[in-house]
C-alpha cells in the first residue's frame, strides 16, 4: 500500500496533544495517526482478535426469542420502564 501527503486543518490543541502523544509511544505522529484512523474503521480487527481469542467462528449467540405485541409504541415503552422500574426495587 502506497502513502499519500495530505494537508488538513485541526484544533491546535488537538494537535499538540497528539505530538505529545506520539513523543510518549516513541513514533511519529504520521505513524500514530495511521495507528488511530486503523482502529476507527477497525481495520484489522478480524485478525486481532484471532490473535488473542483463537477461532471464534464456533460462538454462538444465545437468546430467546421476542413475540412481537401489537399496540402503540409509547404503551409497550412505558410497560418496559415499570417492569424494569419494578425488579430494580425488588432487589
């Protein structure tokens, strides 16, 4: 993958805090800011997190499924804030 030269404009704290940042990982700010814009679109993450956790097509989600209720919105959303209201108070 080939590199480009890029101008943007930036806070000027923002951009001393990055400087400092990357002065205390010991890279250059070019470097740092590959590594942060890596980890905002999760480029690679596939890969990370095989490295950590092994295979993890074998997972499961478990969950039960929901019965839909027919009813207005604001009805079921206020039922779900005193059920959830009511078993906080139980414990």
């Amino acid at each position: 993958m080939g590199k480009i030269k890029s101008s943007i404009y930036i806070d000027e704290d923002l951009w001393k805090g990055l400087k400092r940042r990357a002065v205390e990982a010991g890279l250059e700010i070019s470097s740092l800011l590959e590594e942060l814009i890596r980890d905002e679109l999760m480029i690679g993450i596939e890969e990370d997190l095989l490295e950590v956790g092994g295979d993890l097509s074998c997972l499961e989600i478990d969950f039960e499924p929901v019965k839909p209720v027919e009813g207005l919105v604001s009805t079921l959303t206020r039922e779900l804030r005193d059920e959830r209201g009511n078993s906080l108070l139980r414990h």
